[in-house]
C-alpha cells in the first residue's frame, strides 16, 4: 500500500465550504502537500498564489505536472524539501502567508511539535487562517501560541482541526 492519502473528495469540499470566500487573493502554503488538490482546489478559488511544500520528489513532480495542466503554473511554486526545512526557508525570505493547509502523514511522529513550529515560525500572518488535517486519534491543543483551534469538523478516520489567529 502507498503511503500516499489523499484528500478525499467530501472533505476537501467540506474544508472549503468552511472556508468559502476567505482564500480568494491570499497567499497560500500547502505543507505535506502530496499531490496538490487542496491548493489546486484553493488556486481555482482565487488565492493569489500557493507555495506546496512536498518532500516527496514523485509526488512534487505530480504537483507541477497538475498546475501545468489546469495553467496555474505561474501561481504556484512547488518545493521539494522537508517541511521543518521549508518553515525556515519561508521565513528567511520574508514570506507571510494568509492561508495553512497541513496534511502530514497519520503515523507522522512529530506532528504537535510541527505545528508548534509553524504557529512561532514567523511566516502566518496575525489574522492566518488554515486547517490540519489529522487522524482521530491524534488529539491536537486549542490553542498555539497566537493561534486557536476554532472549529473541527470529523469524516470517519479523518479529522479536520481549524486554525485562525488568536489577534487580542
């Protein structure tokens, strides 16, 4: 079996239903981005431009291969690297994304400690937005630092846990 689990169909329409309107003209980071379809999906409803952090050399060829075909190659800048890597890269070069998507892996082990990484890394705007998409059985904090857990919607297996900027 691959270890490739994509988003599947229901919940990326429900991760978008949540956040209808809110990703058009905003800067996008999709991290563990496997093949893309969430920031294909987010590019297709507006956003500005989508960075997808893949590690997976295969799965980061797919996703160039999808924004060629559906022609948004010039809005999306696919990089090939670990996602801890990535957050510092980001940040070094001053980008400040609006909306997060983060699908690591299930039996990723450092997920908690990933995602504290992303809340201080200095690349999420104050008033970011954005989802994590999880098992059911991983339990994730309401709050980050700057950052609360402000809606979880459940798909049998997968969980869904949003984000938004904590700005008091």
């Amino acid at each position: 079996m691959s270890p490739f689990r994509g988003t599947q169909a229901r919940v990326r329409k429900s991760l978008f239903d949540v956040l209808y309107g809110q990703v058009t003209d905003k800067l996008m980071i999709d991290i563990f981005a496997g093949a893309g379809s969430i920031g294909i999906e987010a590019l297709r409803r507006g956003a500005k431009k989508v960075f997808f952090i893949e590690k997976d050399k295969k799965l980061s060829s797919i996703i160039r291969n999808n924004l060629n075909s559906f022609n948004f190659k010039e809005r999306g800048d696919v990089w090939s690297m670990d996602a801890f890597r990535a957050l510092r890269v980001l940040k070094k070069k001053g980008f400040l994304f609006d909306i997060f998507f983060a699908d690591p892996p299930y039996d990723y082990r450092d997920t908690t400690k990933f995602l504290s990484h992303l809340f201080t890394s200095g690349i999420l705007a104050k008033e970011a937005k954005g989802v994590i998409e999880h098992s059911r059985h991983l339990s994730l904090p309401d709050i980050y630092p700057s950052f609360k857990k402000w809606k979880e919607k459940r798909f049998g297996e997968t969980v869904l846990t949003f984000y938004k900027g904590d700005q008091n």
